[in-house]
C-alpha cells in the first residue's frame, strides 16, 4: 500500500512564499523509480497540472502559469518531493496534490499517475 502525505499548505499574503512537502511510503514502494507530479484543483473548477519532477530529479516540467515562480524538487534518500511556491497570487488558491508515476519522466496528463495523496490547502490572500 502506497502513502503520499502532503503537508505545508496554509494562508498567505500575495507575493509570499510556501514550500509543500509529499513524503512517500510502502512496504513496496520505491519512491526513487517513480516520477512525481504536483497537480492543484481550485473550487468549481478542473484539477490542472502544476509540475512534474522525474525520477532522478534531473528533468522538471512546470505549467506556464507557474514557471519562474514554482520550482519542484526531491530528495530520494527521504522519500520526498517539495514545491517551492514563490511570489504567490490569489489565483494559485486550490488544494494541492502530490501524484507518483512509474516511470522516468513525470506528466502533465493526470490519468498518467498511479497514486496520489489527499491533498494540502494552500490559500492566498489578495
């Protein structure tokens, strides 16, 4: 059984920083054979891809909405991946889910992922 538990969501200003955390488990899991993804769903509407991280770290892909502003990263020998999530706005208010997908690349496809967690609220405020 496969664990993704997403933390460091919360309330902050616009242009303000957060840093998600999705820490790994299983008996059978090998967090370093799977590529990583963080996807995010505001009210009303379709979850929407944010970023995608491989299996080595060395390749990440980011939606347009976020890149030079979010930067993904893991760290293999602890079992997690983060989200630096920099100069925030209002509009990147949605709940925020860590996703895992066996193979070497992420995608921005979400039907692509074999497990995901329950997801972090993050919150911005204008």
């Amino acid at each position: 059984q496969v664990q993704l538990v997403e933390s460091g969501g919360g309330l902050v200003q616009a242009g303000g920083s957060l840093r998600l955390s999705c820490a790994a488990s299983g008996r059978t899991f090998t967090f370093s054979m799977y590529a990583m993804g963080w996807f995010r769903q505001a009210p009303g509407k379709e979850r929407e891809f944010v970023a995608a991280i491989s299996r080595s770290g060395g390749s990440t892909s980011y939606a347009d909405s976020v890149k030079g502003r979010f930067t993904s990263s893991r760290d293999n020998a602890k079992n997690t991946v983060y989200l630096q999530m920099n100069s925030l706005k209002p509009e990147d208010t949605a709940v925020y889910y860590c996703a895992a997908r066996g193979s070497i690349y992420g995608s921005s496809n979400y039907a692509a992922y074999d497990y995901w967690g329950q997801g972090t609220q993050v919150t911005v405020s204008s």
